[in-house]
C-alpha cells in the first residue's frame, strides 16, 4: 500500500474489556446517521459564509459578488491560491452556463467546493482479514495521541479487535498520554520506556496483536526529532519492521493536522506528503472556534483524502469525513 513510503521488556497495558470501557465513556448523545455531526462546528464558518447572503439573492451577477466571494473565503480560512483556484472556476462556469443570478453561483460554489474536497475515503484494511497497520504522525500539540485515542474507539465500536503501539518514545509524557488513553477505552499499549528503540516497539506489538488476534495496530510514532532526516529515517525503519511481518507495509500513513493553526499547517504537511507520501489526514480541534474553509486548502494543496474531522473534546467526536456533509453544514440554517 505505501509503495511511495520510504522503503528493555516490553509493557502491556493490562486493560482491554471493550464492552467496560464503552460504559466509562458513555453513549453518543445522538446518530451520526440522523444528524449532520459536522454542524455545529461549522458555526465560525458558517457566520463567515452568511455573509454572502444578500449577494446570493441579487437577481445579477456583479463585481461585488466576487469582491464579497473572495473575501469570504480568505475569511474562512480556505486559503489565497485555493480561493482564487475556486473563483476562477465559478467564473469559466457563468459563461459556459450563462448564468445570470446569484443564487445560480451559489449552487455552484456548494457544488465546487464538494468536487475540491473529492470523494469520501475509509480507512484501507487488509483484504485478507489480517493485521492492519496504520501509522500516525503529526507535530507536537496537533492533538495526534487523543485522535489515535478516538480513532481506536471508534474502531472497536465497528467490531475490530484494537491495539496501540507507543512508538513516540521521544517525546516527553508521550507514553503515558497514551497508555491513559488506552485504560480509558480498554484497548491495549504495548509500550517501552523513553527513549527506546521505536522499531523494538512496533516489532513487539505487532507479534503482541497477532498473537491476540487483533486486526487493527494504531502506531503512535514522533512527530518531530531533531532534524528532518532523522525523522524521515525512522519512518523508513519503522515500515521495514513491519513489512517482516506484512509484505506490503503498513496501510495507512495518516498525518494530524490541527485546524487551529490554519495555512502554517500545511506547510509542515506539505513536506511530509513530499518526502514519505501520506495516505491520509485527521483535521483536529474543528469546533466552534476554528475556520472550516482550512479543509478545503489541506484536499487542494496536499491532493490526499481527508479520513477524519475532530469535531469536539469527547473521545466520539471523531467523525469519518463526508464532503457533501461538510459542504451542507457550511450552508445549514441555523
């Protein structure tokens, strides 16, 4: 699967009663399937794409409206060379469509914007059933443990057997966060001390999860050592352990980006999908506070799916990206 991607004992975290660790965390309060999960935190953005309201209901099609369009999405977040790749587009579609009013734009904006985000993306397992791999990176503070956290929770509501690999062994605290993690949803660590080999970490959760009879190994790996290259080698080391076990590596190398700090993100992003080749992002911290139009930038400029959207602080609110749900939030009323 990631063909592009560069070719001390042991500690178990003890907890692993699923069906315990769904009564500690409790229920969703409502259906994904009934509700848009991504509404409420789209509120910012919405505001922002409210603003274009009048200009949608004029009966003519006029500078101002692209004035106000351009405004909007640089208000969101979207981005300068994404919002302009977006404006040209609605404006080749006003002439070949002869379009005369603003509210045809705006269908054609809603439109465009699900075209940009692509196609909605699951998680690849393996065809045959056996031991998935997926590796997980991201700065400091991106909020890349707490999205493993809730990516394992939502994976053993589906019915997978889940395990954890503390392979960020550089960071302080960093295996600790997620060994409490791991006892708050009762999903296994394997984990070493600090400072200890990454590879010896994920060579010995993957025998730990086949011998259990896991499916699914969530790698927790360093988001920044102390230069680049360093970091890049053991992402290499790191897929050479596991293609020992499975031939054709790990099947997902997912990237945590947090919303918050907007277009600086993708500029870290951007080098990783450049050098080790990502197979998807986790947008985190996406709430009442944040800019949404941040989603567009990150499908336009790193052209890779966007697997999951953090929508709020609880462990469930990690919700699998739907561009047509997102797009339709941005317009909801309120």
């Amino acid at each position: 699967m990631l063909n592009r991607f560069f070719g001390q004992k042991s500690k178990e975290n003890p907890k692993q009663d699923t069906g315990a660790a769904q009564e500690r965390v409790g229920e969703d309060s409502v259906s994904e399937q009934r509700f848009n999960p991504f509404k409420n935190s789209l509120n910012r953005t919405r505001q922002i794409f409210s603003r274009m309201g009048e200009s949608f209901k004029e009966d003519n099609i006029t500078d101002d409206l692209w004035y106000e369009l351009e405004e909007t999405l640089l208000g969101a977040d979207v981005g300068p060379s994404t919002s302009m790749l977006l404006i040209d587009r609605l404006k080749e579609r006003v002439e070949a469509e002869n379009m005369k009013t603003g509210a045809q734009v705006q269908r054609a904006l809603r439109e465009e914007l699900v075209k940009l985000l692509g196609k909605s993306s699951p998680l690849n397992f393996t065809k045959d059933g056996s031991l998935t791999v997926i590796l997980v990176i991201g700065v400091n503070g991106s909020g890349k443990t707490t999205s493993i956290a809730k990516m394992a929770y939502r994976l053993t509501r589906e019915g997978h057997r889940v395990m954890l690999a503390a392979g960020d062994t550089f960071r302080a605290a960093a295996i600790e966060q997620l060994k409490e993690w791991g006892d708050r949803i009762g999903v296994p660590v394997i984990s070493q001390s600090q400072n200890s080999d990454p590879g010896a970490v994920v060579y010995d959760a993957i025998q730990a999860a086949t011998t259990r009879g896991c499916d699914v190994l969530i790698v927790d790996t360093a988001g920044r050592l102390q230069t680049k290259y360093n970091l890049m080698e053991e992402l290499k080391k790191l897929n050479k352990v596991i293609q020992k076990f499975i031939p054709q590596g790990a099947q997902e190398l997912l990237i945590v980006m947090d919303a918050t700090t907007g277009q600086n993100a993708l500029l870290q992003a951007r080098q990783f999908a450049a050098d080790v080749g990502l197979t998807g992002v986790i947008i985190t911290k996406l709430d009442s506070t944040a800019k949404g139009g941040f989603a567009f930038a990150v499908a336009d400029d790193l052209d890779v799916p966007i697997k999951f959207i953090g929508t709020g602080e609880k462990v469930e609110n990690l919700a699998p990206f739907d561009p047509q749900s997102f797009v339709a939030a941005l317009f909801a009323q309120d």
